[in-house]
C-alpha cells in the first residue's frame, strides 16, 4: 500500500519558518490529493493544508491561511508544507496523508471534502513563545 515518510520538523522562534516535506512511495498512481494534519496533546487531529495532485488546487484552514503554504512535485511524489509567521498555538505532531483507494474506515478522516485513509508517522513542530 502507499506508504507516507514527513521530515523537517523541529523547533523554532514565534515568528521563525519551517519546511517539512513528506515522500510518498507504492503505489501512489491512484493519489490524487495529499494533505498535513497536526495534532497537539489532547486534542483531536485537524485538518491544515490540502492539495490536489492533478491540478494544483489547495485548501488551507483559517488558522493557517496566508501563513502556510502547500505544495507538491508529482514527479517526485513529495509533498511539502512551507511554514511562516510561526505561533506557539502551531506546536503539535504533524502528519501528512493521502487520498486513494483504501476503503473509508476508523482511521479515516474529512478534510476540505476529501477523505484521507494513508497516514505517515508524524513528525514534531515545536514553536517556543
């Protein structure tokens, strides 16, 4: 199945950047969408940037719109989310995730009306105040 490996994560000032990149391997000829979600301690996974392959399209979530931006080489099967204008609120566990064939199921979930069922295995983003 696709497999999703992040990297780039670390620390950094309010204020700072960050990039983090995300290759996808299998068989990834049936992706069509990639998507970051972040999860802080205690909090539910949400949905932050979105991208769909064919085209380019992107949805961002409002707390990150103008701050965050997504993007992909098909060519490469690596998608990539550049962070700006850090805050301490963006600290959390980020996971990139795919869209495909793999039926909808308990690990699945919704975001900007994609379904996203192939998760990586996160990385850490820690914002300092």
């Amino acid at each position: 199945q696709v497999q999703l490996v992040e990297s780039g994560g670390g620390s950094a000032q309010a204020g700072g950047s960050l990039t983090l990149s995300c290759a996808a391997s299998g068989p990834t000829y049936n992706v069509n969408s990639l998507a970051w979600f972040r999860q802080a301690p205690g909090k539910e996974r949400e949905g932050v940037a979105r991208i769909y392959t064919p085209t380019g399209v992107t949805y961002y979530d409002d707390s990150v719109e103008g701050r965050f931006t997504i993007s992909r080489d098909n060519a490469k099967n690596t998608v990539y989310l550049q962070m700006s204008s850090l805050k301490a609120e963006d600290t959390a566990v980020y996971y990139c995730a795919a869209r495909g064939p793999k039926p909808e199921g308990p690990g699945s979930l919704w975001f900007a009306g994609h379904v996203f069922s192939y998760w990586g295995q996160g990385t850490q983003v820690t914002v300092s105040s």
